[in-house]
C-alpha cells in the first residue's frame, strides 16, 4: 500500500485527485471522528471533515516528509474544531454540562461516555510525539513496530512512548474526575474512538478539498480561515515555550521574560524606554471569542484557560484550574454554582479581554504573570494584576491575584501576601 506522504506528493506536484482520493478514503473516518467527539453535531463534525481535508490540500507541499499525516489530521481537525466550537461556545457548553452531568448520575461502568467529552482536550495538551503515538495505536490501530518504523525509532521505544502518552491522559482524566487505569483507558478508547463516517461523505470532501475549498460555502469558509489562524498561533506559541525554556536553562536567577502573544505591536517603538530587564513588546490581547480550553503545560495555558472557564461560569473547570493548597479560601470566594455563574456573567459582560504583558520565573515550578483587562467602555480603565501559577504534578495552577506594583518590575520575590 503506497505511504500517506508518497500519495501527498503526488498529489501536490502533479495535482492528481486519484492520489489525494486515497488519503481521504483512507483518513476520513479518523478525522470525522475527532470532529464529532468534539462538537457532537453531525452535520458540523462533516463541515469540519471538509475543512480539514481542503486546509491538507492547501498545505500538501508544504509538509515535510518525516510529517506523521493522521497526527497532523487529528491536531489540524482540533483547531478547526476549536474555532466552531468558539462560534458557538455558550450553547455547546450548556449542552456538554447537561451531558456530564447526567453521566455522572448514571455512573456507568464503562468510562467510555465520560471519557469522550475529555479526550480532545486530553490529546492536546499532549508533546507532538506523545500524540502521534497515540493517534496511531488507538485510532489506526497500527503495532508498536509499525510506529517505531513511523517515528525512526524501535519497537521497545515505540511502546514506552505509547505507555508514557496513556499515563499522562490517566492523570488528565483523574484530574478531571474520571478515575481509571491505563489499560482500561486504552481498551476504551480503541473500542470507541472511531466512527464510521456518512458514505456521501467522501466524495463531497475530496471534490471540495482538491478545488483548495473554492466553491465551498460561507460558513466552511470562515471554518478555514479561523483554523489556519489557531494554527499559526499554536506553532508561534510553541516556539515561545522553546525560547523561554533556553533562557531558563542560561541561569537560575529570577528573570522577568516577556511573552509575546502572537503579532508585535508596531508602535511599540513609541512607547517609554523601559529598563533592560523588562524591555519588550506587549502581548496581543485576548478577546473572549479567542478564549479556548488551552490546557495547562505552560502557566499561560493554564491562566487563559482559568479565565475560558470563568467566562463560560463553568464551577468545575475553574476549582479544577486552582492550586489546591488555596481551595477552600477559592470556594468561599466563589460561593455556590448559581451565584458563581450569575457574577461571571455580570463581570464578562462589560469585559473586552485580557493581555499577558509579562512573566517572572522565581522558581522551576511557580512563576508570577502580569496581566492587563479591557473593558468594552473606553471610560473605564483598565486594570492590571499579578498572578501567580504553581505547577502541581506536571500541571499548572492558579494560587493567588494581586494587584500591580511598580516595584514588581525589579525581579525581586513579591511580599507575603496575608
């Protein structure tokens, strides 16, 4: 059977829909499948199917060759999905708590319904390599040999990189309620990950995907156009956490490194010259449609994420993003369920977004960020603050908010807070 990248290529230099027919019929299912399990709707995990295959085309010569392809389908099928999913994100959310929370009431012996709801966002805040491992063992079902020949690597290292991607999905999920082992898991998900997709399906992808999405409508459209631009602002985020990670390793002295948020701003140049040590570029701002669930591997993951859940009002996600050390005081805060999600819409609602203009490192495992809010009212100020993240068992947490201090800007340890 001809190779995924082989068929890619002869697609790309010789525009051979015979070629890029095949990678559909051969991927459509898997990609429809992450879609669904996603936006469990149908009819859009189909316009997203179609997205993503149109997003392969457009991109077909520009993938290198070691390009694990159902990887790259699975992550590309996530953005897509994650943009939609911001289209209609308030609705799809009362929907999906609706769904747990009667899951959790039936309390099921078989995890698989509690896990599908998790698993997308699972798989993301996985390592490339960890993801890839896992996308071919559970969902094309390949033998470890088969994906150490995949990664340039042996069996043995083929099945620790399978076995370390599934113990961190088991924490994932504990972390979100659903305690089970990894084998249960592993059994779960190549039982029921993939779906067969809609037979019509095919065709009309591969006829819209070769036209490169030309006569595809309006909405699919704008499908592609906001997943390209979380693609490109994944990759520019990756390379951010590599840049910092290098710094980090050049001394253990807390440093404050600025994160820059995706484009620079161009009248930066303009601003007041500010001391070596906190001389960069703002951040963009995040306005709350750009707001996603984007994990916690990287204490600004983790903040954006805390504050998607708040937006949304959503109780759990936001106790679950809190350092537990803090929890009872972050509960009285909160208060119940209703009056949480009453003053978050309150507070939401005059609120543009927020921009991360800053990061101190004070230790390998906390960090303090500062961060800016908007308000939709050019009359209302905006307001900074400090936040500081503690990582707790490999994820990242919020601990404490305070307001800015100049004197923050030294690199000195914060006072104690009461």
């Amino acid at each position: 059977m001809t190779d995924d990248m082989t068929l890619l290529r002869d697609y790309a230099r010789h525009n051979s829909e015979q070629a890029f027919a095949a990678l559909v019929a051969r991927h459509i299912s898997l990609v429809y499948s992450v879609a669904l399990r996603q936006v469990n709707d149908p009819h859009l995990a189909e316009e997203i199917t179609q997205v993503t295959f149109i997003l392969l085309a457009r991109k077909a010569a520009s993938l290198g060759s070691k390009t694990i392809l159902p990887g790259w389908l699975c992550r590309t099928t996530r953005y897509t999905s994650a943009n939609a999913l911001t289209m209609q994100r308030r609705r799809q959310h009362r929907e999906q708590e609706g769904h747990m929370q009667s899951m959790l009431k039936e309390s099921e012996p078989n995890p698989w319904p509690e896990i599908a709801p998790l698993l997308e966002a699972a798989l993301a805040q996985l390592g490339e390599r960890d993801h890839d491992a896992l996308v071919l063992r559970f969902f094309k079902d390949k033998s470890f040999q088969e994906i150490g020949a995949a990664f340039g690597t042996n069996e043995n290292s083929a099945k620790k990189r399978v076995y370390h991607g599934l113990e961190k999905l088991r924490r994932y999920f504990s972390r979100h309620g659903v305690a089970s082992t990894a084998d249960i898991i592993a059994k779960a998900i190549s039982a029921n990950s993939v779906q067969a997709a809609p037979a019509a399906l095919a065709k009309s992808v591969t006829t819209l995907a070769v036209a490169k999405g030309a006569t595809a409508s309006g909405s699919t459209l704008s499908l592609i156009k906001g997943a390209l631009k979380l693609m490109a602002w994944t990759k520019a985020k990756t390379v951010i956490v590599a840049g910092v990670a290098v710094l980090l390793a050049a001394g253990t002295t807390p440093a404050i490194i600025k994160v820059i948020q995706g484009r620079t701003d161009s009248r930066s140049s303009s601003c007041p010259r500010a001391t070596p040590a906190t001389q960069s570029i703002k951040g963009q701002l995040f306005g709350l449609a750009q707001l996603v669930d984007a994990g916690n591997t990287t204490p600004e993951a983790a903040w954006e994420s805390r504050y998607w859940a708040r937006a949304q009002g959503d109780y759990d996600a936001v106790i679950a993003a809190t350092d537990p050390q803090v929890l009872n005081g972050a509960k009285d805060w909160m208060g119940d369920k209703a009056t949480f999600r009453a003053r978050s819409q309150k507070e939401f609602a005059s609120l543009q977004g927020f921009q991360i203009l800053a990061r101190k490192n004070l230790a390998s495992d906390r960090v303090e960020l500062k961060y800016q809010f908007a308000f939709q009212k050019s009359s209302t100020p905006q307001e900074t603050k400090i936040v500081e993240m503690i990582e707790v068992n490999g994820a990242w947490r919020c601990r404490q908010t305070r307001a800015y201090d100049a004197s923050w800007e030294d690199g000195s340890e914060p006072e104690p807070q009461p």
